[in-house]
C-alpha cells in the first residue's frame, strides 16, 4: 500500500456539530501549523455553543478499525486523543497505542462540556488513568480534570496542583500539563511536569474572552509540532502561544 510520507497527525476524537471543540478544532488547529491530519471518530455529538443534546458511541472496534487504518495509509508522526467516550473505547485506543509504542501519543483527558455535559461515561475515569496514561508521552489536563484523575478535590492554589500532578506522574504518567486557564490571577499559567524534573511554567496574559475548544486547540497544537519533530517543551510553548493568539484574535472579532 502507498504510504503518505509528510507526518501526519492522527486525531482521535468526538464531533461537535457546533464546531466549537473536538475534531473539527483539531483538524482546523493542526492544519493551521502546516501539518496533515487523519482521523478516527469516537462518538458523534449534537451540540450547539450552548448545550450537548445528544450524544451517540461508535463501535470499538470501528475506533480501533480507523486507527489502524490512518496509521497503515499514512507516515503518523504524533496521536492527539480527545473524547472518548467509554472505558470500552479507551480499551480499543490503548489496544492500538501498544501496537505503535513509536509514535507518541498527547491526552487531552476530555471528562465533559463546559456546559456540564459528561462527555466519558461515569466510572472510565479508572480506566483512562490505568490503561491510557501510561501510554501517551502527555496528558493535558485542567485543574477539575485533574483532580478527578487522582480522586481529589479540585487544587486551590499551584502548589497544590503540582503536587496533584506528581501524583499521576507517580500513578504512571510520563509527563503532565497542567492547564491553570481556568484558575483566578491575571496571568494564565500552564505547568508542564516530567518525573525527576523541576517544574516549567508556561505563561500568558489572562484575556477578558471566553472560548470553546481551547482544550482541544493547545493539545492539537502541541501534537502538530511534536509531529514536526519539535521537543515536547518546545511544542508545549508554541502551542500555548497559539491557542493565546486565537484568543487574542477572538476578543477583537
Ligand atoms: N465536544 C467534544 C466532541 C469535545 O471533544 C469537547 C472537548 O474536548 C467538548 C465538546 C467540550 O468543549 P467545551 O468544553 O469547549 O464545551
């Protein structure tokens, strides 16, 4: 078969009809770094900026069946995983990512809508942090998403979200960006750890702007520059610099 040799990165994820977050972000994100994209669809949504209406699970073995395929048809430099849904499908993921140690893997551990829908069935959270976080050379939480990872309430202040993260780095995780976006100050600050290292900060000016699919936006960022064979710190700084220009961008629209 012919392979597409330009790196690729493969997204893995939900739609959002609204076209706020999930797949359409990613590919519109990664596409804007001059990368390629192939996909496989997790569950379909129905959403508007608002409110999820619905939400319909894909086959796990058709999650698996998409993966493999994007990774047989084309050169997939970086994996960015989003919603998936069910500890079923996180299975089917896992599955494929063992079967392609080579190619690193970002997690962004979407759990729900900013709208307070769940977007992964109660009870996967175990699953995703057992079986998935192992595997991915990042995972991109937020403070509430972190907290739910290790079973404990939300972090009030930074060094209570470091030492929340050094917990899911000592439960198995190879590194973790822990997004503050959502905390109080006038700074935004991101906190990248690696087990043994000294904590890196990565900040921005907080913006008066309210966005959807910001989440989805730095970590298909960050893919696509890990696909562009760029450092995982490097990555992490350019992505964070994209997602606040596009805020920057959305607040003068
Ligand atoms: N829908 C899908 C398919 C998503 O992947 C996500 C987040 O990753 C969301 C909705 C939630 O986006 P937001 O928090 O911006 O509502």
């Amino acid at each position: 078969m012919a392979l597409r040799r330009e790196p690729h990165v493969l997204v893995v994820g939900g739609s959002d009809s609204s076209g706020g977050a999930g797949i359409a972000r990613d590919v519109e994100t990664i596409s804007s770094i001059g990368v390629r994209t192939c996909l496989a669809v997790t569950a379909v949504t129905v959403q508007t900026h608002e409110a999820v209406m619905d939400i319909r699970h894909l086959q796990p073995g058709l999650v698996a069946d998409q993966m493999r395929a994007a990774l047989q048809a084309n050169e997939v430099a970086a994996i960015k995983i989003g919603m998936l849904a069910t500890a079923e499908i996180i299975a089917a993921a896992a599955a494929v990512l063992r079967e392609n140690p080579q190619v690193p893997a970002i997690l962004d551990p979407v759990l729900a809508s900013t709208s307070g829908r769940a977007l992964l069935e109660a009870g996967a959270i175990a699953a995703m942090k057992r079986d998935l976080v192992p595997l991915c050379c990042l995972v991109t939480p937020n403070l509430v998403e972190l907290a739910l990872l290790i079973g404990a309430k939300q972090a009030v202040d930074e060094d209570e979200a470091v030492w929340q993260g050094q917990e899911l780095l000592a439960a198995g995780a190879q590194a973790i960006l822990i997004k503050g976006g959502h905390a109080k100050g006038l700074r935004s600050t991101d906190i990248l750890l690696h087990s043994g290292q000294e904590p890196i900060r990565f900040d921005a000016p907080r913006l008066a702007v309210s966005m959807r699919g910001t989440g989805c936006m730095l970590a298909s960022a960050i893919a696509a520059h890990l696909a562009n064979a760029r450092s995982l710190e490097d990555s992490v700084g350019e992505g964070k610099r994209f997602v606040f220009e596009q805020l920057q961008r959305n607040s003068t629209e």
